[in-house]
C-alpha cells in the first residue's frame, strides 16, 4: 500500500467530516480477524466503524485500499521498511540490520537475529533530523523526552522521507483531542477506566493536615474558577482574610495567583503559594499587604516571616520594567525578603539540550564528558532548587512561615514547594504520599504540564524540563537518605515517561479546569490506576517506616550527582552495569515469598497437632470402656452359670464393636485439619508446590524464555510460583498462591497462570 497516498486521501476525508466526528481508525489491540460487531454496524479491516460514517466513505476506502493493514504485536503496521540499519555509537561500524515498523503509535525496530525490539512511543519523540545521504542509505536522527537517542539508516531516500513525514504529523498532533490517551485501551482484566481518579481529593489532603481549623478556612470563591482559572476550586486562605482582600489580592498579583495555603506543618507553620506581584516601580496594593499580615497572624509563634522569591534578583528588577516585579519591603510590615536564584525556562532548557550532547559525544572520553557536564550548569541548578527547597524546609521546622512565589507561580514555585514538603513530612516519602504531593502543588495548582512537556504543537519556547528537574531533586534526595523513601528509582522513572507519553490523562493539560473541561476522567484512564497493579515493582527495599523525622540534604559539591539511571539509562556501553536496587528488591521479594509460606505451613502443622491431640483423646476414652467392664466383672461373684456367662460376652462384644479403632475408615488423611478451614489435606501438596523455594539467580541471565533478550535496563521478574525469571511482557499476571498465608496477589508467568486456571474448580 501507498502509504503516503493512504494518509493524503485519509486526511482529505477528515477535512470533510466534522471536528466532533472525525474519522479515526484505531488498529491498537485489535486483532485483524475480528468478527463483526454485535450491533451490525460494518467493520473496516477489523475496526468498527462510527455510524456517523457514511457508506459512501466507507466504500471508497475499500474500493481504493484493497489490502488490509499488516499487524505486528497487535498494533497495525501503517509503514514497513526491511533492511534498516540502526546504529548505535559503540559500533559505528558493524550496525544491527532489522525492519522497522511504523504503527499508529510505536516506531518499532526488530532485530531478527536476536529477537531484540526497540519501542519508541511517538508522544515519547522530542525531535526528529533527517541526515544528509550516504552511501549506505538516508540516516533519520529520533532523539526521545525519555533521553533515547537512536539513528536509523533506510536503504531509499523515498522511503525515509515517507517515515520521516508521517512521524512529523504522529509525535505531536495539534489538537489535544488527538492525544494517545484518547484511544489507548489495555486489556480488559488489566484495570478499569475509573481506577485512579478517584484515589486522591484535595480536601482529604488538607483535612490530613487538619484543616480547616481556627486559623485557616476554605474559600469557596473559587467554586467556578472566577477568582483564579488556573487554581483548584478549593483553596484555603487565613480565617481574617475578607472577600475584598481576596479579590484585590487576585488582581494585584500575576495570572491572578493570589497567596494560598499549600502545606501546613504540626508546629503551625505554613507554606503558601502564590505569583509575582504587579508593582511595577511604584505600585502597591494594601489589600494585597493585608492579605500577608494575615498569613503572618496565622502563626503565633513567632512575630515575622519569609517571602521567597525563587528567581534571580537581576530577573525579577528586569520584570520590572514590564509593570511586574516584587515586593517592596517599604510597605510589607514583619516581613523578610529573600531571592534565592533559580533560573527560568528557557535556561533550564538549554542546560539539559548540553547534557543531552555531552551523553552523546561519539568518542568519550572521562575528562570530555565531565567538562561537558559542567559547562551545562545542570547540576548547578538542580543544587539551587535543593538549597532555596533546603531553606524553606528548615524555616518552616523552626516555626516560621514562608510565602513563596517566582514569575507566574507555576514552575519553580512548584518545585521548591512539593520538595520542602518532601523533606519535611515522612508521609510524602511513601508511594501514597508522593501522589499526592504530585496531585496537589502540581496538578491542582497549575503546573503547565502539556505546555512544558511539548503534548501538542504550541510554542517550542514553553517546553521546559521543570518536572524532570523535580525527580531529580527527589532522586538526589534518595540517594543521600534511601532508607526514608518507600519508592525506589524505578517508580520515579516510571513517572517521568508516562508524564510525556500522554498514555493516561493523568497529566494533560495545564491546570485542573482544563482536566474538567476535557472530561479525562470519563474518557481516560488514570495512570494512578496503572501503578496500583505493579506497586510491587516501585518498592524500596531498603526502607524504614519509623524515620519520621525531617531529612536535611547535604549541598556539598560532591554530594550533587549525575542522574545515569535517568539521562543514559539505553547506554549499554563497554561495561554494562547490573541495577542494584533490582537485586536487593528481588532478594527481599523472595524472603517476602518464604516466610509467607513458612507462616501457612506453620498454621498447617499447627491444625494438624490439634486435630491430632483430639483424636488421640478420643482414642484414650475409648480405651477406657474395656477396663471398666473389667472391673465390673472382677467386682461381682463369677459364678459357671452358663446364661450369666454368655450375657457378659455379649457385652464385651458390644463395646469392641463401638471402639474407635474398629472404625473402617480410619486414617490421618480423613482427618479435617479444621472446621474453618475450607482445603481439604488432600491440597496440601499442591499448596507446597504452588510456592518457588529456589529463585533462578539474577546473574547472566541474557534473555527471557521468549527469547527477548535482557539488557542492563530490562526489569527481570521472578515468577513466584516456578522461580523462573521473565521480561515485563511474559509476567503481566497477579494471583494468590495457595501457599501462602497473606492471600496477596503476586506476580506469576503466564504458563504458572494456565496451570492455576486448569487445576481451579
């Protein structure tokens, strides 16, 4: 098929239809021998056709495209090209030939000698260069938000030009309506489309703080967005703070972002939020000063507080000029100002396009890539977030209350703010907590995510790494204090891709009104919901729930580290490394698996002693009937009367026939191991091989049983049941293994799963 023709007359026949009923053919998970649907309407190469679709369109389609679309993995194949070279910098000169696949939403590379795949999500694509020719073919340079970089030499030109046209229109739509999130479906016994949107509420966030209370209040002024579109609808202000103040305040500062609550610590000191005040040179705003005092008041401990500019002083004189600026300490009583210097957008940016260069140099060497790293600033400016975040905290524990604001509110005030909290409270170094610091200072609050992650075709200047430099800060953090955080590295990574791959609605858009206003609740799914099923993969094995203290982190120079799980996690390089934190999970996952099972055989054993004890009790009783006519007959007159003779036989035969021991089915197997127990002893033998006590060794192993094979970065995971180890595709099943005592879903291989289902009732 004339890939490039198909998608010429398909986009024609979009223009004609309208926006609300556009034509779109989803080919993901649908299998191409699909039968017809239930309802009758006409399906189109397996796929179910809209009934706004009209026959004529669907006839010209058949009628032009005879031939359906190829499949691979269950995604359609809309572009296939054999004999494609991808090279990778270590071996520029024996490059790995495979074919290249272009779906509807991958760009897949297989390698048919190792059964290797290279999966690139389009939302997950940052760039794309076409090279110059060679004379081995036209190089395609895709260089991904995930921090993968990969070049493809095609055999054609034609053929490049068409992979290369269509990956322009795919990796970044220009309605947000287009986004993957919209028609991405997972398997049906994965999660429902529910899951996760409502696992967190802004109001149960503050009620954990203990708010409202005698000194703060929910403003309900927000109900519709009117005061701020770009806030959540419950805010919470000072109990003194009146509706005048509110509004003046609103107006007074930038976007309308006026000073609110975001964190409230047990000592009675608070963290508030809010953008640049419009004072220009000279202007002011009394409400706007009385709003301040209020927050002051809040807290009686101490008779002052901070206000944290977090941007540069020579910025924020220069945003003076534009009629914006800062505060004037001349007019805001009982107050101290600090500027403590993080850079904008457009800085950062460029800080992380030079570290991007430095992993990519083709000859590195030590002192070249170190130099490289520096001249970037980016662990430059990751310290600054952590030292005016380090700030905060420490004013805050002390008792001091701290208003925090940068330009417009959104980034760096974002940051600085969910990373005090992170050093503050132990409850948002959990998986739970750190959710929903994330939910909070930055969904609720308008962090501009789909501007800043580059979703859709917007202005190229608002792409920004804020979010990223927010998990690395987090990352620094755990690396200095690993047993204070429940999650592990992985989770955070995990994070960072689904931010940008718009899989789940979770984070598109820029503030909440946007979210509700698109209705991701009801047309996505949430990636909260997602990471409920794999929580066993983003636990920290070395974590300790009673370090319920303040963590500090240590500023010194060699303490600020190069992330390499994170921007150089597909080098493979000359000495691949194993992942640590994998092994240690792995081997507390195991013991986890073993005492779990020692403790529902302990209970097993356990039953089995009891019930034993009683029969042996009845035994003993039984016994006891023989002696005691015995006694009987030793204690009366024995006398050869033949008819007294044959009586007391009689009764000795009696009471033989009722002994227990005589009973025909007697057996330890018959015995119940107890009355509330629902398994029968005979499953006692499978309940003992239900569980793995030996695990396959970590170590050397190169591919999974499907032979896909492992690289440095791969999750290897152990089945629970055989002890084998699998890729994340060969071990996507969660059941209760009969031996254990928990009754806890774990993780088993699908062949483990088979057998479970067959031997099931």
């Amino acid at each position: 098929m004339d890939f490039t023709r198909f998608m010429n007359k398909f986009n024609e026949i979009e223009r004609q239809l309208s926006p609300t009923s556009a034509l779109r053919l989803s080919f993901d998970n649908i299998s191409p021998e699909t039968e017809e649907p239930p309802d009758g309407n006409k399906r189109l190469w397996g796929v179910p056709v809209p009934p706004f679709v009209s026959e004529k369109v669907v006839s010209w389609i058949e009628e032009e495209f005879h031939e359906a679309p190829l499949f691979y993995n269950g995604n359609s194949v809309l572009k296939k090209v054999e004999n494609v070279r991808m090279i990778d910098r270590y071996n520029t000169k024996n490059p790995t030939v495979g074919t290249l696949y272009l779906t509807a939403t991958h760009l897949i590379f297989v390698e048919p000698d190792s059964n290797k795949e290279t999966w690139i999500l389009h939302m997950h694509v940052a760039s794309i260069e076409k090279l110059p020719l060679s004379t081995t073919g036209s190089p395609l340079l895709i260089r991904c938000k995930t921090f993968l970089s990969v070049t493809f030499v095609i055999p054609k030109d034609s053929e490049c030009h068409d992979v290369y046209t269509s990956l322009l229109k795919l990796f970044q739509p220009v309605s947000i309506n287009k986004l993957y999130c919209f028609n991405y479906q997972p398997n049906k016994d994965d999660f429902p489309k529910n899951a996760g949107w409502d696992y967190f509420k802004l109001e149960a966030e503050f009620k954990h703080m203990l708010v409202p209370n005698e000194a703060w209040t929910l403003c309900s002024m927000n109900e519709k967005y009117e005061l701020c579109d770009t806030y959540p609808r419950q805010i919470y202000v000072p109990k003194e703070a009146t509706t005048l103040m509110l509004i003046s305040s609103s107006r007074f500062r930038s976007k309308g972002r006026l000073p609110a609550l975001t964190y409230l610590h047990n000592n009675k000191a608070s963290i508030c939020r809010c953008s640049q005040p419009l004072s220009g040179f000279s202007a002011r705003c009394l409400e706007d000063e009385q709003m301040l005092e209020a927050i002051r008041k809040t807290n009686s401990n101490t008779d002052y507080m901070y206000v944290v500019d977090t941007r540069p002083r020579i910025n924020a004189m220069a945003n003076r000029a534009a009629g914006k600026g800062y505060e004037n300490e001349a007019f805001y009583e009982n107050i101290k100002f600090h500027f403590l210097g993080i850079e904008n957008i457009h800085v950062q940016r460029a800080s992380l396009q030079k570290v991007l260069e430095a992993c990519e140099q083709k000859s590195p060497t030590m002192s070249a890539f170190i130099n490289a790293l520096e001249s970037s600033g980016w662990l430059k400016h990751i310290r600054s977030i952590l030292d005016t975040s380090s700030f905060i905290a420490n004013a805050v524990d002390k008792g001091v209350s701290v208003v925090v604001h940068c330009s417009d509110g959104w980034d760096r005030t974002a940051q600085v703010c969910s990373l005090a909290q992170l050093m503050l409270n132990p409850y948002y170094r959990t998986i739970k907590g750190f959710q929903a610091l994330i939910e909070k200072d930055w969904l609720a609050f308008g962090h501009k995510f789909s501007e800043r992650c580059g979703h859709i075709q917007t202005d190229a200047r608002e792409v920004s790494p804020i979010f990223t430099q927010f998990l690395d800060c987090t990352w620094q953090l755990m690396s200095q204090r690993s047993e204070a955080f429940e999650f592990n590295e992985r989770f955070l990574l995990i994070l960072h891709d689904h931010v940008h791959s718009c899989q789940f609605g979770t984070f598109v858009g820029n503030c909440e009104k946007d979210r509700l206003d698109l209705k991701l609740a009801e047309r996505t799914f949430s990636l909260w919901g997602f990471m409920a099923n794999h929580l066993n993969e983003y636990i920290n094995p070395l974590y300790k729930p009673n370090v319920d203290e303040a963590i500090k982190a240590n500023l010194a120079p060699q303490c600020i580290k190069f992330w390499r799980g994170m921007y150089s996690r597909f080098e493979s390089g000359i000495h691949p490394r194993e992942p640590l934190g994998d092994l240690l999970l792995d081997s507390k996952e195991h013991c986890n698996s073993l005492e779990d099972h020692v403790q529902h055989l302990t209970k097993r054993i356990a039953s089995f002693k009891n019930y034993i004890s009683k029969s042996a009790k009845k035994l003993q009783d039984a016994t006891s009937a023989p002696s005691k006519v015995s006694k009987e007959l030793s204690s009366n007159e024995i006398n050869d009367n033949k008819y007294n003779y044959d009586k007391k036989l009689s009764e000795l035969s009696a009471a033989d026939d009722d002994h227990p021991l005589k009973a025909s089915n007697m057996s330890f197997a018959s015995l119940s191991l107890s009355a509330e127990q629902s398994s029968p002893p005979q499953a006692l033998p499978e309940e003992i091989n239900s569980v793995a006590v030996d695990w396959k060794p970590m170590r050397n192993v190169t591919t999974c049983s499907c032979s896909t094979p492992f690289d440095q970065f791969s999750k290897k995971t152990h089945c629970w049941r055989c002890g084998d180890i699998f890729c994340e595709r060969c071990i996507d099943k969660n059941v209760a293994l009969p031996g254990h005592d928990s009754g806890k879903p774990v993780p088993v291989c699908r062949g483990c799963f088979r057998q479970m289902q067959k031997q099931s009732p």
